[in-house]
C-alpha cells in the first residue's frame, strides 16, 4: 500500500496534485477507490468515463475525459508508468515469516517436494517429488500434484484435481511497455491463477497468472500435454484441450469447448459454449453462437473448410 | 484383482450373473480370460464376436455378439463403466514398503535426484538433480537423466539413453467418458511406457503412458524438444521427430521415419517405414507405402504441395 | 586436449600422418590451428579453402582444396568422424572436485534449489525450489531463477534476467550423424548458451547448447511460454517471441524483431532488425530488408496474405 504521492516519486513522475491510499493496480472497469488505473489505448474512452478508480494515469488530450471523483495523473505514456507502478505492487516469492505448511490429514507429502512457508494443502492429496507449492499457494482435498509441478506463489488448486508433472501454473503473464528505442520494461503480473475442483492437467502445460485478478480454469476441465494458457483467460467447465495449444491472453471460453491438437486462440476473444474446434483450428474473432464446429486458419465452419480444401486441390490441375 | 461380482458393486452395476476373477482391464483384441473389456463403438464389433475377454461392458443391443466363453456386462454406457472399474486398477504412485531404490555400480547419482523406493537404475548411469524415479521405474545402464526429467511409476528406459532435462514419461494418457451432460470421468491410464536402449529425448518432452500395455519408443529414436506423444503410440526404430511435433494416441510410425518441426499426426494411424514429413505436416491418414516425402495439411506428396502454393500465389493476381 | 594420433587412434580412424595438439572442434570457418574440422557439404568447399583449422576429416575427393597449413584426414564421413571426435571432447556434467557454489551477497537460495559445484551465483538472485544450476554455470546480478528450471553446465544468465519455471537452458542441440543403415551416432554438443542482461524467458522455454561456441540470447530479449531455440542461433537485442514459436538451428534473428505466437523459423536464416512476423508464420528463407510484417506458410507480407485468403475463399463460390 503507497500513499499516491509516495508512488509517484518512486517512480519519477512529477505531481503536485491531491493523494489518496493506493493499495492495488486495476483495469478501468473493475478499479475501486483505493485503486490506480491507466488509459493508453483510445478506444476505451468510455470505460475512462465510467471509471470508479481512485486515480489514473492519462495522456495531456484525454485528462479531460477522467471523471471528477477519479484523480488524473498526466503522463506521456500511460502504460508505461503502469509498468513501473507494478513492481511495487508485486507479492514476494518467498516469506520467511510465514507459518510452515499447513497439511491436511491423509495427504502424503513425497521425499524432495518443496512446500513453501505460507502454503496450505488440503486432505488426502498427494505432492510428489520436486513438485514445489509456493507461498500463500493452496491445494484442494484429494488432489495429486505430480513431480516437479511449479505451483507459484498465491495460486490456487481446486480439490479432486490431478496436475501432471513438470506443468507450471501462475508464471508471470507476458506483459511490457516498450519504450521508442524499443526497449521493455516489465509489468508485473500481481494476479494469480485459480483452477477449480475436478480439473486434469496434462504434462509441461503452462498457466500465467493473471496481471490482475485471476486467470480462472473452470470445474472439470480437462487439458492435454504442452498447453499455453494466457494471463486472464478464463477456461470454461469441462472445456477440453487436446496437446499443444495456445489460447492467449484475456481470451474466454464457455462450458463444454472442445479445442483440436496445435490450436491457438488470439487475446481478447469471447467463445460459446459447446463450440468444437477441429485440429490446428486458429481463432482469431469471437464466436457467439454455441455448437457449431470449425476449422482451419483463417477460420470457418469445419464443412466449409473440408469443402474448400478440395476447390484448392483442383488448382494443381488448372 | 477383483472378483466380478465385487468390482461391479464397487462401480454401482447392477448385476447377478456368474463371477470370475479380474486382474485388469484391456482392449477386445488383447484381453486374456482374466481380464474386463468393453465395445464402444459398433464399428469394433467384429472384435467383439472373436475377444477372448473374460467378460464385457456392452449395450443391450450388442449383448447376442458376445462369444459364449465371455461374460456379457450390460450397461447403458459401456465406456463409462469401464472408466469408472478403471480407478480400480490404478497402480499406486508410491509404496512406502517397497524396497529402497537399487543402483548399479558406477552410476552417479547427484545429490537432489529423487529415487523413489522400488525403482531401480543400471550400471554406470547419471541421475541429475531434480530428476525423479517411481516406483517399479528402472532405467538401464550408462543411460543419462537430466535434472527435473520425471519418469512415472513403472516406465522402462533402456540401456544408453539421454532424457533431457524437464522431459516427463509416463504421465497419463488423454482418456475419459463424457456423460450426456458433459462431465467427464477420467479413464485411469493403467499401462506404461517403454524406451528401449539408445533413444535421445529432448527438453520438455511429454510421453504418455499406455490406457493399456505400453507407449513405445523403438531402439535408436531421436526426439527434439517440447514433443508430445500420446497414449500407446509406438515410434519406430531410428526414427527421427523435429522439435514441438505432437503424435496422437495409439499411432505406430514404422523405423527411420523422420518428422519435420511443428508437424501433427492425428490418432490410430500407421505410417510406413523411411517415410519422411516436411516442417508442419498434418498427417490424418495412414501411409501404406514407404520410402515418400510428405507435406501441407491436408496432406499431399511434398513436391505436390510446392507446385500448389505456386498456384495458390497466382490467385493474388487473379 | 589430444594429440591428433591419438585422438584418430581413439576413435578407429586409420592415420599415419603428423600429428598436432588438438584442443577441440570447430567449424571451418572459425577453427583455429589448434582445432581440427571437417567438410561434410562440398557447397562448404571454399571455407575449406581458407580454413585456419589445424586438421579437417575430409573425403578423397576433397582433399587437394585442404591448405598446405592444414592436416587432412581422409575419411569417408567427415561428419560420422566428427561425431565420434565430439564425445572426446564433451564437458563433464558434475565435477566433484569443483569448488562448492559461489553465492553473492544478498542472494537467496532457496531450500530444495540445486547448486552444482563449480556453479556461480550473483548477487541479489533468488533461486526457487527445485532450480538447478550446473558445473561451471553462472547467473549475474538481480536475477530471479524460478522452481525447477535447469541451467545445464556452462552456461551463462546475465544480470536483472527472470527465468520461469521449468525452462530448460544449455540441453543438447539435435545432430547426429546417420549410417547408410540409418542408426545415429550422436554429435555431442559441446557449447553452450549465453543469455544476455534484462532478458525474460517464459516457463518450460527449451534452449539449447550450441554444438561449437554459443546459442546467444541478447540484451533484452522477451519470450512467452514453451518457445524451443536451437543450437547456435542469436535472438536480437529485445526481440519478442510469442508462445509456442521454434527456431531451428543457427539462425539469427536482428534487434527487434517480433514473433507471433506457433510461428517457425528454418535453420540458418538471418532475419532483419525490427521485422514482425503475424502468428503462425512459417520463415524458411532469409529476409533482408528492416521494418517489414510477414505472414503465412509460404511466408509472405502480411498484407498479401491477408488479401490472399480473401480470394482464397472464393474458391468455395467457384
């Protein structure tokens, strides 16, 4: 928790105006009070407009679109102070102080795992060797968490899941403001991933955490080996996953989705529910409507894809 | 090993026949007079008719196909049923009264590696730390385990093998029953995998044990990095997989098959020997014959796919 | 070190000619009078020419164009001999007698985290459960190395670098040479890799050791999840490379250059300073001119491609 002031010397940004307690960054749409928030992206004026955020950071041209219960902080680069602003914000990896692990009864800790000071496993799970749970990280009842798992830092596991080894859940988001000369900086990403109960995680599947709130795995999902999940998607209930695909950051599927091996999904989609995406699908446009099925990329309807790829065969005799 | 009548109280089938002793789970075509199978899908009903089961989950409509030496199980869903007696046979990850790990003479076992009780490792091998060894695991001699590699409870490697770092063998296989509402219920993966003498794997390679009998990789193999293989495929001698290729479940590649990078097999296929894969095939279909190279997706003969994109490039002036 | 009849004795290649001290391998354009080479592709015929090498395996044929400075070796796979010359020469993995773990002030090792001797530590690091650091490894200062990443001997993380988790850096390139009865003979990778200050890498990224010299990451660079580089490549200062992109072997990419996510790039291109590639590109030739967007497989300007599915799609009205 900063006072604003405060903040805003750390990070070398000039300010003479009034301060308020900031205890955590936000989008504009979900910033509290007590929270700071940026615009850099002019097509979000209205969400600007509507803010309920303590302060923001703005360019010079859109000061006058902040609200006058939100505090206008004029910077050249919005997103850029963000970035500076995150690294104050983000949790500690490690915390000697913290209580030990707490176990619940029945669980079987194996020889050469790692439980961080601060995490807490529930009944009856097995965490077998290497597999590290990090501080203020926890495990449902009834879960297994296979060798040399990453849990980080914060993240959460539903009871009743199994985690196959060497998956990583709650790396950081990819995320940076780059600068004219091209160079980045750093947003820390200070959310976290939730995974709710009944879900199975295949080998080497990678989850960032969010950069804020939570990057959610819905109930009874279930995901095959060497999956990426973005910061902020949302995996809807037992959505299923086939190997090595890639839905990035921000993007949200509905219940029951299946995705074919080696998909990938673009940031910032919305997916009906009980939509089916053949192999290698590449989804870069919201779908709305459920139940259909697709394919290919660009994408279209599965049936049409099948169609056109015989109107292309044709070409080799044209 | 159950008997029957017991296993089938324990899963919730009603059920008054005559009983037998069941000591696993297996496919229609494999399963011995002690073991439980099931017909799914129609199309295997010829399977059905010549199984040498003891006994079978089917439909009602399929029950007059069972031979007379097999019990015939009827149930609505003969898939779920056999995913809910698999948990039954699960082996256990780990057996506090197992023996402690047995190691060879002149194997080097570096301080961190995790050797689970009832694993064994050969002569003169390398276990890097983080690295972990199940139970009933072994690895043969002179064979090399990077750190962090996690090999699952009873998987094989052979004799002069390299397993890179953070490659996971032996994880379970993508399998489960979905019921009319959606939910999954997983199909506990019972075999193993099996690596035999001089295969290299790369970094964060996946390799998925076997639903049953055994995920195998032929003597003389040689995969890149971030590959997955799924559930009882079998890839053939001195064959050859280019990085964050992916091979669907139950697809045999016969020996010197070499697979270009980001390249997908789709499942229950058969590939001929010397056959070779541009970077990024998608192979949905069998290759009967040897020797040709292979490209696009869909797939065709290489050189015919270099022809078509020379026509396809045409239509920007069409 | 060998001397050159020794190391010939050693690995059954018949010589009676002089002998020199061999200290290790190179390529025939970088070896120096104390290396030896070889020449497998006679389109490589004029860097045999001037090599500076002190001995080179070459084929009968090839022999008059080895330089009077320089010993020829006659054989009739230079690259087979090669191969059985590199396990010579390949770096211990651990060295018992190595000094124990070097750790900077301020640096926080975390309990489970695997130090090798002979490793090297920085100041202000946090290392996490389950990371491991080689023989000879070293990162700089500020680095954070999260849980269960392996740094492989030798290798190096420069300074304010974050490492996440389960990444694998230094694992073996893929060579080997092939008999004409199609078994491989490993070509040890003796290399290493070198990632630059203020570089970011993404969890289960897999980057591996060059076969001679360094796989270079430099200053800056930002990479997603689950990304595989090959030996010998160099990725530009504050490139950013999407989740789930491979490079092959030995190519280069300028400052800059931004990688959408499941593209692939070919061995041995050079790609220009502040390209972009679109998602799923597919890069198989050298692109020479900065500023450019590609996109596609065949690779094309971005522009084109997104003109050429447009026409493409018509085809289902033909």
């Amino acid at each position: 928790m900063y006072e604003l002031t405060e903040l805003l010397q750390l990070i070398d940004v000039p300010y003479d105006g009034p301060s308020i307690t900031v205890s955590a960054l936000n989008t504009l749409s979900d910033a509290h009070s007590y929270e700071l928030s940026f615009l850099q992206n002019k097509k979000y004026i209205d969400q600007l407009r509507s803010t309920t955020a303590g302060a923001v950071f703005v360019t010079e041209d859109m000061k006058e679109n902040v609200p006058s219960h939100t505090i206008a902080i004029v910077v050249e680069d919005p997103y850029m102070a963000l970035a500076y602003a995150s690294k104050l914000f983000a949790p500690a990896l490690l915390d000697e102080s913290a209580p030990e692990a707490v176990v619940g009864e029945g669980s079987v800790i194996a020889e050469g795992a790692n439980l961080a000071k601060g995490s807490v496993v529930g009944k009856n799970c097995t965490i077998m060797p290497g597999a590290y749970i990090g501080r203020g990280a926890s495990v449902g009842d009834n879960s297994i968490i296979h060798s040399n798992v990453s849990l980080y830092h914060e993240c959460v596991v539903g009871s009743d899941c199994i985690i196959h080894a060497n998956s990583v859940i709650g790396s950081d988001g990819f995320g940076f403001a780059t600068s004219k000369q091209g160079e980045h900086t750093k947003l820390y990403q200070n959310g976290n991933v939730v995974i709710e109960d009944d879900v199975e995680l295949g080998a080497g599947v990678t989850i960032d955490r969010a950069v804020f709130g939570s990057t959610r795995i819905k109930k009874g999902v279930r995901m095959d080996n060497l999956i990426h999940i973005g910061h902020n998607c949302e995996i809807g209930e037992y959505s299923v996953l086939v190997a090595q695909s890639g839905v990035a950051g921000s993007t949200k599927l509905g219940r029951n989705v299946v995705v074919g091996g080696q998909s990938a999904f673009a940031g910032h989609l919305e997916v009906a529910p009980f939509t089916n995406f053949a192999a290698r699908s590449g989804i870069t446009k919201s779908i709305t409507e459920s139940g259909k099925t697709f394919g290919g990329f660009p994408l279209m309807e599965q049936k049409q894809w099948l169609k056109l790829q015989v109107k292309i065969a044709r070409l080799l005799k044209s």
